[in-house]
C-alpha cells in the first residue's frame, strides 16, 4: 500500500511517461521557470486595438490582437459620410504583414429602365450585376499578387473565418443576406506564402413592378507571413476576429441615426405629398379656372362673331342690291375678279370657264387649262415650234 502523503501523490503523472511509483522529473530553477513564463506570458499576451469614428470620436469597436504585433487604422468614408469603413493594418514576427484594401460597393437594377435612368443621374461606376468571387479573384487579386511575385496554389478553405462572419451578421440583423467568403493561398521565392481573402455580403432590395435592386459590396485583405508559420498565423487571424466586440455606445448612436434618418425621410415624404397635394390641386383649379375661362371666351367670341358674321352679311347683301341688283350673282363674280385683278374666260374646246390674269388683249388655251397671254394681233401660238405643236384654242371671255 502507498504511504505517501496525498499531497505527494497527487503529483505523480499517469500519463505514460512514467508510473505512480517512478520518481517524478527534476524541478526546473525558479529562474529559469520564470524565465520561460514569461516569454510564454509574452507570447499569450494581447493588446487592444480601438477602431474609432473621426466624426464623433466614439470607438466602434475594439478587436484583441498580440501584443507584439503593430497595428494602425484609419477610418474612411466610402459610402456614408457618417458611418465609416476601416483600413488596417498589421505587423508581427515572422515577417508577419496583413491589410485590407477599401471596400467596394455595388448596385444592380432588375428593370432596364430604371438601371438606365439611374445611370443618367451618375449612378453608371456604382452599377455592376452581382459577380461570383472568383470573378474578383481574376479582376483584382490575381494581377496584384502576380505582379507582387507570388505563385498561386490552389484555394484555401477559411469555414471558421466565415463562421464568425456569419454570426456577426446575424447579431447585426442581416442574417438572412447572401454571403460569400472564399481564399486562395500564394507563395513565393523567398519562402513566404500568403492568403488573400474576399468577403462579399448582398442584400436583396425589393421593389414594385420589378424595380428591386441588389445592394451588394465586398472586402479584400491580405497575409504575408514566412512559410513556415503560415498556419499558426492563420489561426492567429481567426481569433483576432473572434475577439472584435462593438461598442454599444457605437450601436446606440447607429439606432439613433437610422431613427434620425427615418424621420426625416418621412417628414420629406410627408412634405412632398403635401406639395403634390396642393400642386393637384391648384392645377385642378387653374384647369378648371382655364376651362371656364376658355369656354366663356368661346362663348363671347361665338356670339361677336356672330354680330360680326350678321353684320357682314347684312352690309355685303346692301352693296349687292346697291350695286347689282338683288340676286346679281354676274355682278357678283366681276366684282370678285377686279378685286383680285382676273378674268373669266370660256374655253370651247372643254366647254369650261377658267380663271386667267386680267389686263392681256387674247388668251390662248390648250385642252389641259394652261393659257397663253398675248397682246400681238399676228401672234398664232399653233404655228410656234417653241410649245411642242400642242393645239392651243383662243377663249373669249365668259361675261
């Protein structure tokens, strides 16, 4: 039977290495112990990073990164001038580097007509149809790390890395959005190797008659580090993003905003329905107030033209009966031509009267109605080799 102390025995191992009766291993110095906590405390340790809006001052978030890593950031303002979007940067051991480019933000429109009026109003570079990633991959990544030296590999699986996207957008409220994360790993000739990542979100806006759109953006970062702590530095990535909290100060001014936002989209609402209201109703009034108007001028002028039209006929019937004689509808017609400074003649041949201009001796008419003036008593049109021998009757006047 075992008769040492309890304390004793709870330090003896079990694990294989050596059995309960063995010796325990020697006792590391308390300097050398300590010596190798700390560097394990070192390389444990974290610091905070505060990723915080310039407009307000207030932290967005904080994220939990190595303490022996350098990390700067900078907000910017891509889509909205008061909710930014973040530029990171990072450096550690192992020629360890990460950063991310700004983030890319794209429209697309169901119905053509829309997408094209919306182009008309400036909208064309924001206005792309929702692409895959690999799509990206070929359009951006690719000729930046060709250029940069690198050899792709292949794709890499980051399930965990999206994992933590999925749940913070579910937090967020965005769930149901459509998410794309994908990786591609790279290496060059100084034994290092890197990863570059897409993350694309889309939200399905809908609409009425087909004038939905998509909303859709993606990110891009990168990882350089030395080939040989490529994965740990990946792992190290994942629990750097685990760690990000937001501030809820951040969330609370985010709420009010959105509120601040709403209400006055709908006080705009309210004010432009109120001026449609008012603008129906005054073009109601004015077309009605115009209508009245138009028909109470018809109306007068109906009724002064009539005067006008009575008092007209009156004063032509008058001028007839001075002048000709009641029913003197010859006289009629020769007043007419002297006004206009024509004669009527009468052409045998067709048996018809025709209009011709006044003042010549004779006429001169073919069978079609074209006519010759002429005031020469030896002139014969038949004999003139110049009008085609047509046959040309001379035409006395009618009255």
């Amino acid at each position: 039977m075992d008769n040492k102390p309890r304390s004793e025995q709870d330090n003896d191992f079990e694990d294989g290495y050596y059995t309960r009766n063995e010796a325990p291993m020697a006792q590391e110095p308390e300097e050398e112990k300590g010596f190798w906590n700390r560097l394990s405390s070192q390389q444990n340790a974290k610091q905070t990073h505060h990723l915080r809006d310039a407009h307000t001052g207030l932290v967005v978030g904080s994220t939990q990164f190595p303490s022996q890593w350098k990390v700067i950031s900078r907000p910017i303002y891509t889509m909205d001038q008061k909710v930014p979007t973040f530029l990171i940067q990072m450096e550690g051991p192992n020629n360890f580097k990460s950063f991310n480019v700004p983030t890319t933000f794209k429209v697309s429109y169901q119905n053509p007509e829309m997408a094209q009026s919306m182009k008309q109003l400036g909208m064309g570079p924001m206005m792309r149809p929702l692409v895959r990633n690999e799509v990206i991959f070929k359009e951006e990544v690719n000729p930046r790390m060709e250029k940069s030296g690198f050899r792709l590999l292949g794709n890499k699986p980051v399930a965990e890395f999206e994992s933590v996207v999925r749940s913070r957008m579910q937090e967020a409220g965005v769930g149901n959005a459509h998410l794309e994360c994908s990786a591609t790993e790279w290496t060059n000739q100084k034994g290092e190797k890197a990863l570059a990542r897409i993350v694309k979100i889309a939200h399905q806006q809908p609409g009425m008659n087909n004038d939905g759109f998509t909303l859709w953006f993606y990110n891009v970062d990168y990882i350089f580090v030395d080939k040989d702590h490529f994965e740990s530095a990946l792992d190290q990535m994942v629990e750097v993003d685990k760690s990000y909290t937001e501030n809820p100060e951040w969330r609370q001014y985010l709420t009010n905003l959105s509120n601040q936002r709403a209400q006055e989209a709908q006080r705009q609402w309210q004010n432009t329905q109120q001026l449609l209201d008012q603008n129906q109703q005054y073009i109601h009034q004015s077309h009605q107030q115009r209508m009245n108007d138009r028909w109470a001028s018809f109306n007068a002028h109906k009724e002064k033209m009539k005067g006008i039209y009575a008092a007209q006929d009156a004063n032509h019937a008058a001028f007839m009966n001075r002048n000709f004689g009641a029913g003197s509808d010859t006289q009629h017609k020769r007043y007419i031509n002297t006004i206009r400074g024509e004669e009527t003649v009468y052409n045998p041949q067709t048996g018809s009267n025709y209009q011709v201009n006044a003042g010549s001796m004779e006429y001169w008419m073919d069978s079609q109605g074209n006519y010759i003036e002429n005031n020469d008593v030896y002139y014969t049109p038949n004999g003139d080799i110049n009008l085609n021998q047509r046959e040309w009757t001379k035409v006395k006047k009618a009255f």
